[in-house]
C-alpha cells in the first residue's frame, strides 16, 4: 500500500510583526499586510498562524492526564464582547414592570 506523499512544512514561523497571542481564549490576531496574491497569501497566513499559535501553547506548562498531555492555559487578557447585555436581577425587573404597569 502506497502511502501519499507529503511535503512537510517548517514547525518555525517568521513573522514581521509579532501577532497579538491570548493563549486564554486561545486567539491569535495577526496585524502583517498581505500584499500580492490575497488567496495563496490568506492559505499560507492561516497555516503560519496556526502554528505559531500551537509553538505558543506547547511552551506553557503541561501535564499528563491518562493517556494525554495537556497544556495549563492561562488566564485570559482580551475581553471578549458579549453578544446581549447582562440581565438585571429579577427584584429590578420586577420593580420595573411594575412601574411601567402603574402608569
């Protein structure tokens, strides 16, 4: 049986600008101009990315769990924006309806 053959890319990402990394949530934002072919550069980029956002998780502490290793993430420092506001407590609701209701 034949195996496919595959042409293994280089584990070392070089980036001009070095990209915003939180390995908390586990993004990477990555502010380098793409300047030619925006497809072939698009592909390259998200594999660039992704690697050098799995070089970042595999320095961070890790320790194994049954048959597995597992990276320690830290905490997160990008807030992340919520889709809807936070509810208010019911007894604010309440008071609310309420006085909606009365007048």
């Amino acid at each position: 049986m034949d195996l496919p053959h595959f042409d293994l890319k280089p584990t070392a990402v070089q980036k001009v600008t070095d990209p915003f990394v939180d390995l908390g949530h586990l993004v990477i934002v990555d502010r380098d101009n793409i300047e030619g072919d925006v497809s072939q550069k698009m592909l390259s980029r998200a594999r660039d990315n992704a690697q050098y956002l799995f070089n970042k998780i595999w320095e961070l502490n890790r320790k194994h769990v049954e048959e597995a290793v597992m990276a320690e993430l830290p905490t997160s420092c990008f807030i992340l924006p919520r889709e809807k506001k936070v509810r208010m407590p019911e007894s604010e609701r309440m008071e609310l309806s309420t006085i909606y209701l009365a007048s």
